[in-house]
C-alpha cells in the first residue's frame, strides 16, 4: 500500500455514493486543514474513521499563499495549494487525490502526476 493526499473532491464524492472505504487501500491519507474545513461545510466528518489512518495537517498561509500568488494561468485555491505544499514536501512521491483539473496541471508541470 501506499501513503496519499487528498484535496476535497474525491473524498466529498465517495462520501456521495457512500464508498468511503474505498480510501482503505492507503496506509496513510493525509488531508490539510483547509480541505478538512472544506469537507466539515459539506457534512462529512472524518475524526472518527479508523481505516486508512487519516492524518489531519496545519498547513500556514506562509507556506501556501506563494503557490496562489504565483500560479497566474491556474485557478489554484487555498486549499488546492495546501495540497500542493504537502506533495512538494514529500519530493512528489506520495499519490494526490484530486478532480481538480488546475492543481493537476500544477503537480504535472513539476513532473509529476
């Protein structure tokens, strides 16, 4: 198995069709803040899931706000940016759950998918 970060959509969409343990086939599936507040506005709380290990991570505004700022031709939201920050961190080896076509346009001109 491997370790993955997720931004809103997926996970909102399996909450949708109530497949959330589908997320099981990672070990670890991290979520920063803002997509945890993101996923709390729309009804689905994960504090409580055991299975994957989800781990909830601060990221600041310091951290994030340059990758907004500078993605000009990309709509790259705060929380998308999140995401990205925890990608970059981990040298783009950890999968990134996304449906958002900007932050997959961001993770691949940095030679990952």
């Amino acid at each position: 198995m491997a370790d993955a970060i997720a931004d809103t959509g997926p996970i909102l969409h399996l909450h949708e069709i109530g497949q959330l343990q589908i997320l099981n086939i990672f070990d670890r599936l991290t979520v920063p803040n803002l997509v945890a507040d993101e996923l709390r506005a729309h009804g689905v709380d994960l504090g409580n899931r055991q299975s994957p290990h989800i781990e909830f991570v601060n990221v600041e505004e310091s951290q994030w706000h340059d990758v907004v700022n500078q993605s000009k031709h990309l709509a790259i939201h705060p929380a998308d940016a999140q995401v990205f920050v925890l990608a970059r961190s981990s040298s783009f080896l950890k999968f990134v759950l996304s449906d958002d076509l900007d932050l997959r346009r961001l993770l691949e001109s940095q030679g990952t998918t």
